[in-house]
C-alpha cells in the first residue's frame, strides 16, 4: 500500500507501475549548494577487515570497528552488518581477522585481540571460543591462516610486543615458533597450493622466508631504512613467476621476482613514477604522504591482470595494471577525516584492503579507514563510502514515571535522533523538532513528568530540554570553558524534588561535572572530574536532605559528595583493580565503573557497582565506605559488566539485573547472593544489552526495557523472556546516504526536522535514498510555491506528489509505502516541471525520510 498525500487542486494522480531502465544508474552526481555534514569523526574507524574466500557467493565480510570495539558482519557486501558478541568478552581491543579459506563449508573464523588472545568462530560468528592454551602472552596483533587450512589446521599469530606463534590443530594448541626478540609486523601465505612458502616482516624491515609450514624460518633480506614492514602481498602464481611485494613505512614499495632472493625497490611506487628494473636499488625520494604504505593487494587473477592496489598512510587508492611499474590513483569518493592528524588519534588514513575471489567479474575491492569502510565495483576506479556507523545506534533510554497505568520511553540515537513511545512500543513517534544533530547521549525523563511534561537529552556543546514530553526541543548552549571548549554532556540526572528545586547535574566527556539550579538554562561547573570522562552518575533518593551523589571517572573509579557537589572525595576502598588500571596501559573503554543506587539508599545505603573492565561486580551497604566483590559462578569472577539496572521496588524484591559481556544477562532478587542467567536467546542472537530499565510499575506488571547497540527489547515476565520491539528509523535531509543529483540547496528553519531540509526547483533534479526495510515514507513541506515531483520505487514509477498547500505546513507526509518485502529498495524522487496551476512555483522539498523495519 503506498499513499500520495498533500492537498491538492486541479490534478489527478494516476499511478503507473513502469519498469524504468536505468533509473538508478548513476555514476557521479553533482551537488550543488549542498552543505554536507561529516558524519565520521571518528566514530566509525574500521581498524580490520577481512573478505570471504567465496565472496561472490556469500557476499560475507568482517570488519572490527575500532572506536566502539566491534566485530561487525555484513552477508550483502557490507550493506547492512550484524555485530558479533556471542562468546566475545574481550576487555582489550580487537586487532585482526583471519577467515578460514574453506569458510563457505567449515565457517571458521579467528580473530585476536590485543590483551585477551584469540577467539576463534565455527559458525560463521554467531559464537566464540577463547583458544589460547600455549600463547605465552595474550597481546596478539595479527592472524594468518594457511590457503591449506581444511587439511592442515595451520594458523600463524603474531605477538603485539614480539613472538611468533603457530597452532597445526586449528588452535587447540599453539607454540612459538619465532621468539620474543623478532615483533612480526606482517604475514602472508602463499596463495600458490604449488609453492610452499610464508614470509614475514618485522620491525627492523628484515624479511623472513619459511618453506617448511612456518616451523623454521631464516632471513631473506634487510630493506634499507625501511623501518616497519607493514604489508606483504604474493602472486597467485608465485611458483611461476616468484613475486611478492613487500610495502614499508619509510620506503614504500618492494619487488621480488624470484621468490624473495632478491627484491626491486618500486621507485616513487604509488607516486606515478616508473619503475627502472634495471637499477635495483638506485633510490628516488618518495615525498612523505606516499612511501607509508599500509596494505597491498593483488587480483587474484594477477599471473594474468598484473594488477596491483595499493593504499598508503595518507592516500588511496593507487593501481598498477602492470605489476608495479607504473601507478595510477583513483579516490573518487574516497575520503579522509582531518580528526586522525590530531595528537590524540595520530592515525592513518587508510589501512586494509581486500579483493574479491571474483575480482575479473564482480569487480569488488573494499578499502578499509579512519573515516569508514569503502567499497568499489568498477575495478577500483570510483568508490562509496559504506554506513558501518548506524543511524539505529542507541545511546540512551529512559522510562517515564508512571502516569495512572502506563508511561513513556524514549531512545536517544546516535544519528537518528529522539523517538519516543506512549504505548509500550506498539507506536513510535520521531521527536528531532528543535535539534541541530541527531547525535544525542543520554535521555533523561523530569520526577515530576506527569505535570511538568520534562524530557532532558544532549549533544556535542548543548544541553536538551522538552517542555511537552519531548515532541520539540529546546537548545541550551553550553559556555565555553576556558582551553577546553565547549562541555558534552554524557550523562544527566535529576533531583528527586526537580518540581521545586528545579536542580539537575550532568556528567561530561572532558569537563567534569556540571549542575543547574534553574531547569538546565543556566549551568556551571562543580568539578572538574579529574579532567576525564564521567562514566557514570547517580543520585540520592533523599538528596533534598543528604546532598548524596556518586559519579565514576574512567580511570580513576568513584567519587562520593554529600554537600550537594561541593566537595568530592574518593569512594574507592575495597576496589582493589583501581590502582590496578592507574599503572597499567590497558584501553580505557575497559576502566569504566556502571553504578546504580538502592531506592531505599537512605535506609539501607547501598549501592551496586560493575566494572567494565574484567573485575566483575561489587556492593556496598554503607554508601561507599567500602566495597565487597560479589563473585558468582553464574556469570564468572570477572565477567567484564556493560549495563546494570535496580528494582525500583528493591526494597521487597531485592531484584538487580547485569548485563555481562559476551555472557548475556543475569538476574538476583537476594540483592546479589544468587544470580541466574535469564534471556539466553538476546546473547544467542548475538545482542548485546547496552541499556537496561525497570518499569516503573514493575512491581505490578514485571516489565522491563533492554537495549543493545541497534535494537529494543520488552520482557513482560521479569527478564526471563523477551520480544523484539519494532521501530522506524529517520534518516535526515543532511544524511551523506541521501544521494543528490542536480541543484539542490539547503535551508534551515526551526519548523523542520532536525532543522534543515533540501529543496529544488529545477527539473530533473534527483534524490534518493537506498534503504533495508518494508516501508519508507517521505516527510516534506508543503506551500503556495511548491511544485510536483515523481516518486519512484526500486525503479517503479508510483506516481506524482503534489506538495502545493495555500497554507504552508511543514514535517508533513508527502509519499508513504509500507508493504513492500522486507529486503534492500530504493526511493528516488525526481523534481519536475509540473505545478498545480495555483501555485507559484515548482519547489521541492526533502526533511526526512522515514525507514520502516
């Protein structure tokens, strides 16, 4: 069922469904007066990736998403991804991906991680095992797998720190095969089933050669001043034709066409220059940008195409059609993130890239970055950029008080902005009226909602406040701090006696602790938090009269004040792993303390605390003098918690529910003697819960919402079962995934979604958008200028929108369809020359698109 909507005179819409040849064929597009908004700075780093072996069957890729720490899975060629948490409860980062070359039939998959070793999937990645007997240290940084790995189980790991490390058994044991001294900085296998050769690279830019299956290795050659040996490609015919490149961070690119006895400095290589075969080692300068190379790939079809891609630490992607002699760049749609030159990221542009096994057919390269995943199917020659960042990624809930006999939730996204629902999920509304991002943190609901209608949020420098329940929003600016910029709020919480006080605190990423006495309109600082992000903060249900809040600092673990915010002093006794993590490097995502305070605080005093990290979870029962670890053989001794949520209704039921990495949830209602794991299918399925909270009728209807990384979940039956809640997602005008052709400009307005839409008024002018859904709806404008458009779907011609109104409307609904198959579709509207004989003029506009799942 599709819907033409607007008001409309003197036009009759006829519908025609016509297969429109070559609609969507679009090989550039011109933009024009188009502000765009970057929208990966730098939240969507893909730091590994690999390709299956049987792309052009599976259409299956992996990648780690380094910011957020995930393993992401794609099976329609990197279109749509499933993070992967069944099993996986690293603390450390994720470092490589090894498939197995038979994984269309044995779905064997590795990856390690830089802290807990190495994982390993017999399922596709649906689930993990630890498989580490053997490594003497769990600091792994690169896998490889043998092209014979069905026969003979050889995968080869190399130390982050130095070592190398093999297993012949699929990893149930492994054994070093290169010691401590030597850190291996690269690996390949022979692709070649006719050539038993590996090499590798260190360090110190020797090249290592083995031909017994990586038991004994000896030295091949030391590349002058090449510095780190980063990346090693080997010819799929390397038994005939001896080549291996060898890519370096100093010196580029070298060459060896006899099997690695010898090597060919590519002189300039990816710089344009020709290579002088003749002159092995007459060196040319390569100017800085381009001699960092970060990864080499081959055809695989290269005995024949000599073709060659390179990408470096600043550019990409370079093409050589003649094994290395000359070069080309192609970086149509290539991007980069001025975000990775900073002192704190100092990270290369670019890093993997990986070929199809039909490389001479599909034409597929994918380019992994710091500004995203990249992806190619012309042969390298034009690219787009990859969502690999979802607009569905939640970053808060929050559950209203109870009204009579039903409540609120709202979700905060990270890019799709605010929805909320009245009706325990069977209908959601989009609330992005007022907001200038649709990038939100926390989701706050006022104690007095019932009267005050109160919703609090937050953004990059701005605080967000609802007076009607969160259907607009209010920005407040947040002052600059001196040499700090403005504060990002993370976290906000709300007196008890917010009606009368009117007072609020909300933690920040790098600027401590901020408190308002006036509903959030004014705010100053309180404390600086040590200058580190507040990873949590929790509040006193008497703190009218005892002035109580905790807040943890990343790193440095909590703090207690009981004059109102005053003064702060460390609440840490009994946390031994504090000191701990001061003296060591491990990441600071894993040095987070969640904390959650009893209703009945004033009474019992107590407060439950759970570590990020692997330290597992911790009670107090006399507000933070002291700590007691609570070790469970349910969810282990150390379980890493990513989210904890209390029983409003404690006090009776003693109830808490944690959420534990990799492990799924698990339940007390002894106030933590006892935990039972519930909802085993949410970890089955790979979901992760982020975000948990208790109705506030719990007591009554045993209702709780839980949230991992893109989804909602619903246990009407205290946790032990749960169902999926569906919802849309809105993808704004400003979104890089709309794609523009023609003249299009951007207008701002407080009246619009997300204030902005894009607009048009010359003809065939193109906007669409590709989408994995049932329904998608277009959100408009409407006025006495506005013209007439085509709507078209997966190429189908559904007819002509109207959106002339002689009363100007805006958010309004323009096209709607909501029975297609659920799968990937493509809306495009197409700007015409047609009006409603009483309008004055031909303008279109876009606000939003509106996916249904």
């Amino acid at each position: 069922m599709f819907k033409l909507l607007g008001k409309r005179k003197g036009f009759i819409i006829l519908p025609i469904l016509v297969i429109l040849t070559g609609v969507f064929t679009i090989v550039a597009f011109l933009i024009v007066d188009v502000e765009y908004v970057c929208a990966h700075s730098p939240h969507d780093v893909v730091d590994a990736l690999d390709i299956s072996p049987t792309y052009d069957q599976d259409h299956t890729l992996f990648i780690v998403s380094m910011d957020h720490d995930h393993l992401l899975k794609s099976t329609d060629g990197g279109f749509s991804w499933k993070k992967l948490v069944n099993g996986l409860d690293n603390k450390f980062f994720l470092s490589s991906i090894a498939i197995s070359p038979g994984f269309g039939t044995d779905q064997t998959v590795f990856v390690s991680s830089d802290g807990d070793g190495i994982y390993k999937s017999q399922d596709g990645g649906a689930s993990w095992a630890k498989i580490n007997q053997g490594l003497d240290d769990l600091r792994i940084g690169l896998l490889a797998t043998s092209p014979r790995y069905a026969a003979d189980e050889i995968v080869l790991a190399a130390g982050t720190e130095g070592g190398l490390y093999k297993t012949n058994n699929g990893g149930e044991n492994w054994y070093e095969v290169i010691d401590t001294e030597v850190k291996v900085t690269a690996i390949a296998f022979s692709p070649d089933l006719n050539k038993n050769l590996i090499v590798i690279g260190d360090n110190e830019s020797q090249v290592w050669l083995s031909d017994d299956e990586g038991e004994t290795w000896k030295k091949s050659y030391r590349i002058p001043e090449g510095g780190t040996i980063t990346t090693i490609a080997i010819s799929e015919e390397v038994s005939k034709d001896g080549t291996v490149f060898i890519g370096t961070e100093q010196r580029g690119i070298f060459k060896t066409i006899d099997g690695g006895a010898s090597f060919i400095e590519l002189k300039g290589g990816p710089s344009g220059y020709s290579v002088d075969f003749e002159h092995r080692w007459s060196f040319v300068q390569i100017r800085p940008p381009d001699k960092h190379v970060m990864s080499l790939a081959l055809s695989p079809n290269y005995g024949q195409d000599k073709t060659v891609f390179v990408s470096t630490w600043w550019k990409a992607v370079f093409k050589s059609d003649d094994g290395g002699k000359t070069w080309k760049r192609y970086d149509t749609g290539v991007t980069c993130d001025g975000q990775a030159n900073t002192k704190e990221y100092k990270s290369p542009h670019f890093r993997h890239l990986k070929v199809s096994n039909a490389f001479a057919e599909d034409g597929t390269i994918f380019l992994a970055g710091f500004d995203g995943l990249f992806k190619s199917t012309d042969w390298g020659r034009t690219w787009t950029q990859l969502e690999t960042l979802p607009l569905r990624l939640i970053t808060g809930m929050g559950v209203s008080p109870a009204d009579e006999s039903d409540f609120s939730v709202t979700i905060a996204t990270y890019g799709g902005g605010a929805y909320t629902t009245n009706n325990r999920g069977v209908t959601w509304t989009i609330n992005n009226n007022g907001l200038k991002t649709t990038r939100l943190t926390d989701v706050t609901f006022s104690p007095a909602y019932g009267s005050d209608n109160m919703v609090f949020s937050g953004a990059s420098g701005t605080l967000l406040r609802s007076t009607d329940g969160g259907g607009n929003w209010d920005r407040i600016e947040l002052s600059q701090i001196e040499n700090h910029g403005q504060p990002y709020p993370m976290l906000i919480v709300l007196s008890p006696n917010f009606a009368t006080d009117h007072t609020l605190y909300f933690g920040t990423r790098r600027h401590g602790i901020l408190k308002s006495i006036d509903g959030g309109l004014n705010s100053v600082v309180i404390w600086d938090g040590i200058g580190k992000v507040i990873s949590a903060l929790v509040i006193s249900p008497d703190f009218t009269t005892d002035g109580t809040l905790f807040a943890s600092v990343r790193g440095e673990g909590i703090y207690k004040t009981e004059d109102w915010g005053e003064t702060w002093q460390s609440a840490n006794n009994g946390l031994t792993f504090i000191e701990m993590w001061k003296s060591t490097a491990s990441p600071l995502t894993g040095k987070d303390v969640l904390l959650v305070i009893s209703p009945n605080y004033k009474e019992d005093k107590t407060l439950f605390a759970g570590s990020a990290g692997t330290e597992g979870l911790f009670r107090t029962t006399d507000g933070g003098a002291s700590w007691q670890k609570l070790t469970r053989a349910a969810y282990g001794r150390d379980g890493r918690i990513i989210a904890i949520a209390i029983s409003p209704n404690y006090k009776n039921d003693e109830t808490l529910i944690i959420s534990v990495k990799g492990k799924g949830l698990f339940k007390t209602d002894d106030g933590g003697l006892t935990f039972v794991e519930i909802g085993d299918e949410l970890i089955n399925n790979n979901h992760d819960i982020r975000l948990i909270e208790f109705s506030p009728l719990y007591s009554s209807d045993n209702t709780i919402y839980a949230a991992s990384n893109e989804e909602i979940f619903q246990s009407t039956d205290g946790g032990n079962t749960w169902k999926l809640i569906s919802r849309p997602v809105r993808y704004e005008d400003m979104r890089e995934v709309i794609h523009y052709e023609g003249k299009w400009q951007r207008e701002k307005g407080s009246n619009y979604s997300a204030t902005s839409v894009t607009q048009s008024k010359v003809a065939h002018s193109i906007a669409s958008l590709s989408f994995i859904g049932t329904g998608v709806s277009w959100i408009g404008t409407e006025g006495n200028d506005q013209g007439i458009a085509k709507v078209y779907i997966d190429g189908n011609y559904m007819g002509d929108v109207d959106q002339f109104n002689d009363t100007p409307g805006s958010m309004v609904t323009s096209f709607s369809v909501t029975d297609l198959d659920y799968g990937w579709h493509t809306i495009m509207i197409e700007v015409t020359n047609a009006k409603n004989p009483a309008s004055t003029g031909h303008r279109i506009t876009i606000d939003a698109f509106d996916i249904e799942p």
